[in-house]
C-alpha cells in the first residue's frame, strides 16, 4: 500500500499507517546489504548498486520519493565549484576542487541571468521534466514520484556564486544584491512555467533560505525579495492543480507563515525547524514531512532514538499529510543497528 498510502497524505486523506520517507539512506551499503540481502558496497558496479537501492527503498517501505530535475548544472559555465566534502560511503563524493567565475563582488551585484544564461526552450523544458518524472516512476512504481526545481531562487544563487561572493556581495550593497536577485528569479520563472505545463501531478520546490541557526540575511530583504518572487514561481503551479511541495535545510521557523502564504502544499522540515508550530498552524492544511533528527541516530542509545521516533509520531499523528522521515538524512556512517531500530520503532508506531 507504498503508493496509496503516500498519495493519500500528499492530499491530506489520512491514510491508516502513517507514511515514510528517507534521504540518501539508499547509498548506506552495509545497511542495504542487510536489508536486501545483496551482496554490495561501495565498490560495486552501478547497474548493482542501483538494483539494491531500489530494493531497499521496497522493503523499508518508502512511499515518497524525494527529486528534482533543475540542478546546479543549469547555470554553468557561470557556476562556483565549492568542493564537497565527505559523505558518500568510501567518500566517493569529496571533491576538492575550486573555481568561481566572478572576480569581484561588483560583477556579482551586475550579473544578470538573461544575459549570460540565455533563454530557455520552453518546450525542451517540458519535455525534461516529463522524462525525468517518467524515469522515477517507472523505478518506483511502488510509491509518490516527482519532478522539481532545485535551484529556485537562494540555492541559485550560492550555485551561482558560492558562499564567500555571496555574502560579500550582500555585505557590500544589500539593495543591488536584492535587485540581482528579482533578475534570477525573473530568469528562474522560464522553468517554473515550464514544469507547470508539464503533465506531472506532484513537484518538488527546493530552495535552501536558511542556515542551521536561521536567517541569512536580514527579515526584510526576505520579505522585500524572496517570498514576493516564490508567489511568482509558484502561481502556475497552483493554477496548473499540481500538488506543491517546498523544502529548504536549516530552520526556517521564521518564515513558516511567510512560505505558506506563497501557496505551497507541504514542507519538507529538518529537526532545527519548529515541527511544533507547524503542527498547530499549518498540521489539517498541509503536508509535513521529516524532523527527525539524524545525529540521535549517529550517537544515540535504543531510549534515545525510540525518543525521538515518538515526539515525531506524536506530532504528526493526527495530522492527515504527515510523513515520517529523518530530516536531515542519515548517511552511511551511522550505525546499523541504530538504522535497523529506528525503521523497528516506526513500524510498531506508524498504524493510526
């Protein structure tokens, strides 16, 4: 009952067990070989890595399945390469290179999307995001696919210009880094209006606004020009009748009224963002999804991860698009017993 289940929450129709997601947990191979049963690693060739993936995915149960088409790689040549640090299980995703194309905080604050990006092919577009939504469902057919956008306004930007021309571009001028920022999202709108006339039911909005501890910037400039720009990209989606789906790291408690006020459907929620909140707000209107919080998986005791298996079950239980899932992923070094346990304590906990 994978896909009915996750369908049923995605439109607030209370299914009977409360349904379950995961992020990245699919990579955490001695996990998966346990599961599973299949005999895989780190070292494995792809084609049996993502035999096992899938299977895991089948038998954890998983009936929503996090994606997005719209990453970094739309902005090149013009994107900063950060490097990555460890991980992936065997580090397979460290990567220390570093390059950004912007000398100076002034071509930043003049950078203009149209102009250097160029405009888009609405209907390869279209096109890339029905394939993209085709291919998960065809691997997944057992739970809720999508397609989105990941680099919908501040995520596009930290693509653009990493962290460190970012912020010295906001320090320097908040007012022209805010004009730039009403350009990229005016740049963005082409895709969004693409991914609203693409036959998906179900789209995923990403955009990491936030830190950890909150606010990047100042509450205004949000105000000013993140939210008035989300209103925009997201109106064709609500016109077109998709189910809008918004997720950002960090904790926007801040911003939680201000998000849902742009008319998205659900939050995909880390443990640092207010659950409690909204649960009360926002719990019979909208779908949550997460706020588990992987660092009690890492380290915790058995006492400790069924703790937190509760207060979240707890919170969501009455709440008809409630989605339990660790929020902030749980990567391949965490213990597998601790993995093990949690999905047991879930199962036991998950019926109505």
């Amino acid at each position: 009952m994978s896909f009915q289940d996750g369908w049923s929450a995605v439109h607030l129709e209370m299914p009977e067990r409360i349904p379950h997601t995961e992020y990245s947990i699919e990579s955490h191979w001695h996990l998966v070989k346990v599961v599973t049963g299949i005999e895989v690693s780190v070292n494995s060739p792809p084609v049996l890595q993502r035999t096992a993936s899938l299977a895991f995915q089948k038998a954890w149960n998983f009936d929503f399945f996090w994606n997005t088409a719209i990453g970094g790689e739309e902005v090149e040549p013009w994107r900063t390469d950060m490097g990555h640090a460890e991980y992936a299980a065997g580090g397979v995703d460290r990567r220390d290179t570093l390059k950004c194309p912007f000398k100076d905080v002034e071509q930043v604050l003049d950078f203009d999307p149209w102009e250097k990006l160029g405009t888009r092919s609405q209907a390869q577009l279209v096109r890339r995001f029905e394939a993209n939504y085709t291919a998960r469902c065809v691997d997944r057919p057992f739970g809720v696919n999508m397609t989105g956008i990941y680099i919908t306004l501040v995520s596009g930007l930290i693509e653009l210009f990493g962290w460190e021309m970012l912020l010295l571009a906001a320090g320097t001028d908040l007012q022209r880094f805010g004009a730039m920022t009403d350009r990229y999202a005016g740049w963005i709108q082409q895709h969004f209006d693409a991914l609203a006339e693409a036959d998906v039911p179900v789209v995923m909005i990403h955009d990491d606004m936030v830190w950890t501890s909150g606010p990047i910037m100042r509450l205004s400039w949000y105000r000013q020009h993140v939210f008035p720009n989300y209103k925009k990209l997201i109106a064709p989606l609500i016109e077109s009748g998709k189910r809008v789906i918004f997720t950002s790291d960090g904790d926007y408690s801040k911003f939680i009224d201000d998000i849902a006020a742009c008319g998205v459907h659900g939050f995909v929620l880390e443990p640092t963002t207010n659950m409690d909140y909204m649960v009360e707000r926002y719990g019979q209107t909208h779908v949550i999804i997460g706020n588990a919080d992987t660092r009690i998986l890492l380290s915790g005791s058995r006492p400790q991860i069924r703790a937190e298996v509760e207060r979240c079950l707890r919170l969501g239980k009455n709440c008809p698009g409630y989605f339990m899932a660790v929020g902030n992923h749980i990567p391949a070094n965490t213990p597998v017993e601790s993995c093990l346990y949690y999905d047991e304590v879930y199962r036991q906990l998950s019926r109505r």
